[in-house]
C-alpha cells in the first residue's frame, strides 16, 4: 500500500498541475499519425480495431457540423435549408475528402456509399456512448480498482487535490464548459448536443491524476493509449470506424485566475474563426470585443 508521496514526486506536483493544464488547453497542431497511433492504442486496451476513418477538422464547431451531417441522409441535408446553410460545403468537401482518401480510390462508389451508411447508423444510434464506456470507463474503471487497492485515501486525496482538481477547474470548468456552451449556442437547433463530446484535450484534468499514479508505482498502462490521445487531440468524437477530430485552439488566452479573458480578440479561437469571446470567463457576443462604439444603452 502506498501511504505517502515521495518527496522528489511530492515537489514536483505543481509542475505536473501546469503541465497537464498547458495540454489541456494546447495550441500546437494535431498530426494525425500521433493521432492514429494514440487511436490504435486506446482501441487494443478493449481487444477492439481502431476507427478505420478519421476525419480531422478545424474546429469543435466543424466537427459537430460533419456530425450532423454524417447523422442525416444527403438528400435530407439538401432539403433542410437550415443545414445546409450552416453545414457549409467547406465541411462537407473536408469529410468527403478524408473519407475518399481512407477508403481508397480503387473502391467502387457503391462500397463507398456502403461504408458512409453503417456510419450514418452508428452515428444515428448514438454508439459514440457504447465506444466511450467501453474504451474509457471500462479501462478507467480497471485502473481505478487498482487504485484503491494500492493507494491510500490519504494520498489519493492529495493528488486530487494538488493536480486534479485544480487541472479540472482550469481546463474543465474555465475552458471547455464555455467552447461547449458556444458551440451548443450555434447548432442544437439541427442536432442533439448531448453527446457530442467524448474524447481529447479536455479530459487533461482526470488523465493527469492517473498520470501520477503511475509516477507513484501503480500500473496504469492501459491507460497509455488516452494519455497519448489526450496530448494529441482536440475535441473530439469516437465512434466504432470513424472518429471525428477537431483540431487544437490557435489561440488561448485567460486573466490571472484562469478564467478566459481577451479584449481585442477571441479568448479562445480555432484556425476557422470560431472561437469564445469573454471577459473574465463571461461569454459574450463577438461584437462587444471587437466592435464596442456599437454597444447602445438600450442593449445592455
């Protein structure tokens, strides 16, 4: 049993802290061969062959668009105006792209379109839920068992509070609730936004404690395969043959307390312009930053 940290890991744990927030909120760019490599890992922990497609976008907001576009039949993409104005022929032509490329060009139209419809399926059936209880909590839940049984309260508790629990409110709380309430703010008009979030950056916060707890001695090598995606990835989706991936941020900037803040631009943006505008972790309307002589007092 483990009843203590040991002093050369105890210092160490505020750098742990920090480095675990600089990847959850990482600005560098995703490469998918780390990607898939991380993909491929995660799926071996469960005995199961990685996604076969991986779809890598620029934004949480265009992956979710590829989401729902994948979730619905082309012609029921055609006839909704909605959707099609805001699944723009950017992210279609992407996912189209991707698709072809993984696929292969000697595959027949009709294999193709074979393929696209099982992923319609699993993507209308929600199974990106069956993939994170399987890849995630099924493992997770393993290493935690080992966990209780090697680790005391008392230094559980340390590490939680030392490393996850100030990671979580940094990345989580700050950060990816306020991108998921944007993106929420822009299509849950044409999709359910319940599910959209599986995987990626943001899960820095409860990666880090297990993280240490292999510094300290417990095997969590089955969680390899998520430390390496949640360095590697952005937001993004799993299902049984595809993922979608969104890219990292650009930019990411906050005040002294954590809170995403930035008065002449996006707190937080992606490479497409998407992004968060707020003022001391409070959203705000683009605008209110970048064109401010506008505001009136009737508006506010």
């Amino acid at each position: 049993m483990i009843t203590s940290i040991p002093a050369k890991i105890a210092k160490r744990l505020a750098d742990f802290r920090a480095q675990w927030v600089g990847i959850g909120l990482s600005t560098e760019r995703v490469s998918r061969p780390i990607v898939t490599a991380a993909l491929a890992k995660m799926f071996a922990a469960i005995g199961k062959a990685p996604p076969r497609i991986v779809i890598i976008l620029p934004s949480p907001l265009q992956a979710v668009y590829a989401l729902a576009l994948l979730r619905s039949k082309s012609v029921e993409i055609e006839n909704r105006a909605q959707v099609r104005d805001q699944v723009s022929a950017q992210v279609r032509a992407q996912v189209r792209a991707q698709v072809r490329d993984q696929v292969g060009a000697q595959v027949s139209d009709q294999v193709r379109a074979q393929v696209g419809a099982q992923v319609r399926d699993q993507v209308r059936a929600q199974v990106s839920a069956q993939v994170r209880d399987q890849v995630r909590a099924q493992v997770r839940d393993q290493v935690r068992d080992q966990v209780r049984d090697q680790v005391s309260d008392q230094v559980s508790d340390q590490v939680s509070d030392q490393v996850r629990d100030q990671v979580r409110d940094q990345v989580s709380d700050q950060v990816s609730d306020q991108v998921s309430d944007q993106v929420r703010a822009q299509v849950s008009d044409i999709i359910d936004y319940r599910w959209w979030y599986d995987f990626g950056q943001f899960d820095a916060w409860w990666v880090a404690y297990y993280f240490v707890m292999g510094l300290l001695g417990v095997d969590v090598s089955k969680l390899d395969g998520h430390v390496e995606f949640t360095k590697a990835a952005g937001w993004s989706m799993l299902f049984w043959d595809y993922a979608i991936i969104s890219d990292h941020p650009t930019v990411c900037h906050r005040d002294v307390q954590g809170r995403l803040h930035c008065e002449d631009g996006p707190a937080i943006g992606w490479s497409d312009g998407f992004g968060v505008y707020a003022i001391h972790g409070v959203r705000v309307p683009a605008d209110v930053i970048m064109e401010p002589a506008k505001i009136t007092v009737a508006r506010i």
